[in-house]
C-alpha cells in the first residue's frame, strides 16, 4: 500500500509536504509502540525490560523495516508508503525507471536511517540525566565540583570521565542547535525550490527524493510476481507432503510481508486517534468550572497591646505607607512590607498586630497576581 500523491504525475520532484508527512512516520511509530508496550507491561512486568531499552528495540524494528524497504523499492520505510524513492542526484533528470542504488548507497543510507537517530537518543537521554543538575548549579553561581585528586589509573580515568562530561553538557546544545538550524535551512530551500536535497544526510550521500512513476511501479511487481515464481518452482521436486507445506508457509511469508506496511500504518493511526481522543477529553475537564474555593478564615483580632491597624488597607500597618515588597504573616493574616516585618520578627518574635509568636519562616512573599 502506498499514498496516493497530490502533486501530479507531471513531475518527479515531491512536494514539501510529502517529505514532512513521511519524516514524521517514525517517531509517531516509535510512540505508538513506546506507549502500547507501557500498556500491556502494567498487566505483564516482564515487558518492563523492553521499555527499558526501548531505543535498543526500536532501532532493531527501524533496521529491519528499512533494510526491506530499500531491497524493494530503493526507499526508506516511510518514503515507500508515500510511493517515493531515492535516487543519485547526478541522474535526477533520467528515466525513472533506469536502475537503482548501487549496494553501497543502500547500506550507508541504511545506516544513516538508524545508526544516527539511535545514536541521538541514546545522547538526548545522557544529556537529560546529567544536565538539570548542572543548570541547578548555574542558577545558584556554583561551580561544579571539581574531580579529585588523580591517583593512579583509576583516578586519572576517573578526572577525565568527569572532564568529559561537563564537556558534553555544556557543548551538546550547540551541536543540536546546528543540526536542527541545517536541517531547517535544507528544508527552507527544499520548499523554495533552490535546493534538490531535502535534509543534510542525503546531501552528504549524493542522493535525492523523487517519485516512483506508474510504469516503475508496475515493472517492481512483475519482478516480485517473477521471484516468487522462481522460489515456487524451486520445490516442484519435493515430494508433495512437503511441496504443500512449502507452498502455505511461502503463501503465509508473502502474506505478512505485503500486509506489515498496513497494518503499521494502522496502528500508527490508531495511537494518533487515541492520543487526540485523550488529549480531548483532558482539555475538557480542565476548561470545566473550577469549584469555588472555600472563603479564607478571617485574620486574628489585634491585641490590645499590639499596633493599630490603618484605615487604608493599603497601607502597612508597620511603615504607615503603601506597602512595597508585601509580605504575609501566615499565622495571623496580616500583610505587610517585606522589610518592615522581617526587621520587627527579627527582633521581637511576634507579629506587631496580634502579638502572637511566629517565627521568620512564617513571612510569604506576595507577588501580584496572587
């Protein structure tokens, strides 16, 4: 099964949207079975372990999905349900038909579709672990701890692991920062037509994004149609017991593979309903009138012996002017300047209109809004 296309048969060049729509695939996959295996490991645990290497998982099931697609169709998994190709950007005006990838092109392209998100995820996660305590620090004005005293080979080992690290926390943003800016460039001048190349990798590889017309199409099935003949004709001396059974187990091979591509692309539109049909009902509850809150307890009587409140509420009762920096005296329910309480707490340990003890922890900032 493939998409149909909306730019026509006139041209082989797709369009910008085909290539986003088809670049978006395999995270949405990825998702999809992140979230279907974190459901059914709540009724089996032993799935906990596969979540647990989910990247390891899903770069195995990419591998595959891809090395098939590219022997069949000179395309990544994605782009072959999208009816597109890759092919050499020297031959992007030839017949479409005429060759393919050479198997060199095929495997660096394999290895580009998998070995660098792999790769990417796998430092996306180390740069998650390590960096909010680093940004922690940076927000305090601390330092990192510096490494210890290298002793031996262990502890040289040891710096140098640790050396390396900050080095990565503070450098990696930056290459992400470069890789996502090229790819946004690629795909600006993809979109202007003044590029061929969509993304960085297939310029790197020499190669382009062109559609598969109807004539290739059909001249890919009559190849299969022919290997599957041959295959078949290859246990015509078999003895038929077994010929049978070779046959149903080829039947039910061709079966699964001309039905995986569907069948994915239908639980990938299953989790995208299911992730709007819940994203829905969330937004539902959260746009339902809130319960009034209970009105708060009134603030303690003042004491005899304790200040006299202003008549403008505005005021502070301390400074007698408009309050700056207003605080609250949880305690009691009386704001105030910020400076004005803390100073009065400090030194007498009470609050200066009820003459209840509270202690410095009992003074709340109050920003506006509140």
């Amino acid at each position: 099964m493939s998409f149909v296309t909306v730019g026509g048969e006139a041209s082989s060049r797709p369009t910008f949207f085909e290539l986003v729509a088809a670049d978006r695939l395999l995270p949405s996959l990825k998702a999809a079975i992140t979230y279907s295996l974190s459901v059914y490991a709540q009724r089996r645990p032993s799935l906990l372990r596969l979540l647990d290497h989910e990247d390891e998982l899903f770069f195995l099931i990419s591998a595959w999905l891809h090395r098939g697609s590219l022997r069949a169709s000179d395309a990544s998994f994605a782009e072959g349900l999208y009816a597109l190709r890759r092919v050499p950007a020297a031959r992007r005006g030839a017949e479409e038909g005429a060759g393919g990838l050479s198997p060199q092109q095929r495997i660096s392209t394999l290895a580009l579709l998998t070995l660098v998100p792999y790769a990417r995820a796998k430092l996306d996660g180390l740069h998650g672990r390590h960096a909010p305590q680093l940004r922690s620090l940076q927000a305090l004005g601390l330092q990192p701890p510096p490494a210890p005293a290298a002793r031996g080979a262990d502890g040289l080992a040891d710096g140098w692991r640790r050396l390396a690290l900050r080095a990565f926390l503070r450098g990696y943003p930056c290459v992400v920062a470069v890789h996502e800016g090229s790819r946004f460039l690629y795909q600006l001048l993809y979109l202007l037509g003044r590029s061929p190349h969509y993304a960085p990798g297939l310029h790197l590889l020499g190669l382009t994004v062109a559609r598969v017309d109807p004539r290739t199409q059909a001249a890919r099935g009559r190849e299969l149609a022919a290997r599957r003949a041959a295959r078949a004709a290859r246990g015509a001396s078999l003895a038929w017991p077994l010929r049978l059974a070779r046959g149903a187990a080829l039947r039910a091979g061709y079966a699964v593979a001309d039905h995986t591509h569907n069948a994915l692309i239908l639980a990938v539109f299953a989790f995208k309903l299911l992730e709007w049909w819940y994203t829905s009902g969330e937004q539902a509850l959260g746009e339902r009138a809130a319960l009034t809150p209970p009105p708060p307890p009134p603030p303690l009587a003042p004491a005899e012996g304790g200040i006299q409140l202003p008549d403008d509420a505005a005021l502070c009762p301390l400074c007698r002017s408009e309050r700056k920096n207003p605080a609250l005296l949880a305690p009691t329910g009386y704001a105030f300047c910020y400076t004005c309480v803390h100073r009065h707490v400090s030194e007498a340990g009470a609050c200066p209109v009820t003459l209840e003890p509270v202690k410095l922890e009992d003074i709340w900032r109050l920003y506006p809004g509140m």
